[in-house]
C-alpha cells in the first residue's frame, strides 16, 4: 500500500526538480504591489489625457497612469506625480485608508484608481507638505502664494517596483 504513495511522491519530485529555474531578476523588476482598494490597470489613461479631459470638467472619476516624483517621508499618506509639461499632482488617499512607502519611489510607475479634481491649497498646506517632503526651511519660506492645480484622490494604487 505504501508503495504507489511512494511511487506518486516520486514522480512529483522528479518532475519538480526538472522545471526549468525562473529568472528572479525579472519578476523583481516587475513586482507590482497595490495598496488600498484592488484595481487593475485596465482602461487607465495617461496624464496628457487626464489634462485634456479636466479642461471641461471640475472633477473625474477615473484610473490613470503616472509616474511617481515623491511620496511623504513621514507616513506614507501622499505622494506627487509628474504630468504634463513639468506639472505635478497631489495624490492624497482616501479616508487616510492606507500609505504608500516613504522611500524609494521616484521615478516608479503607478495607476491610481479614483477622484481627480481642481483644487486651489492654501500656503500653510502647501508648506506642510513641503515639510512632509524633506525641504529645507529655505524652500518653505519661499512658499508664499496659494497655488491651483489638479489634485487626485485615490482609492486604489498600483505601484511597479
């Protein structure tokens, strides 16, 4: 009795062992990792089009395709992205649901699945997150006037590591 189990152990090692071995290196430089809501990738449009779309509206629900500039050095709870013609956009979560790592995501790139909108952030918050990112007390007193720009506010964010 014990030697078909013995047999059927057998081949499935044989045949475990005979897999070809996976290029690690490969699936590291495709690890993506989600944070908050589970989205896919599917249907997300680009910044330039994101841009074009807001002109007519004030806010969009929408999942878009970015890349990453910075995130917040203390928590984790926003980042910025970069859009078109040198722009950025504050990406802040919803309900303070859930953080982004606080190191090592320039240049990474993200879907983000939820609200963009037209926002105009007053100096203090501005100069709160400049605070958040790491700048000198220099560049936050140059903070001086509030600024207008498309904020989006997500639910969902694909990152690829």
């Amino acid at each position: 009795m014990n030697k078909p189990l013995v047999l059927a152990f057998s081949a499935i090692l044989a045949i475990a062992c005979n897999t070809a071995p996976t290029d690690v290196s490969a699936q590291q430089k495709t690890n993506v990792v989600s944070y908050g809501a589970a989205i896919t990738a599917d249907g997300a449009i680009s910044t330039s089009e994101l841009v074009k779309k807001m002109a007519t509206t004030d806010s969009l629900a929408t999942k878009v395709e970015c890349e990453i500039i910075t995130s917040c050095t203390k928590k984790g709870c926003w980042m910025t992205v970069q859009m078109p013609e040198g722009e950025k956009m504050m990406v802040r979560f919803k309900d303070y649901g859930f953080f982004v790592p606080l190191k090592g995501l320039e240049g990474k790139h993200a879907v983000m699945q939820g609200y963009a909108s037209k926002e105009t952030t007053d100096v203090a918050t501005l100069r709160h997150y400049a605070e958040d990112a790491g700048k000198s007390k220099e560049e936050i007193a140059k903070i001086t006037e509030p600024e207008t720009s498309l904020m989006f506010l997500a639910d969902g964010v694909l990152i690829t590591f």
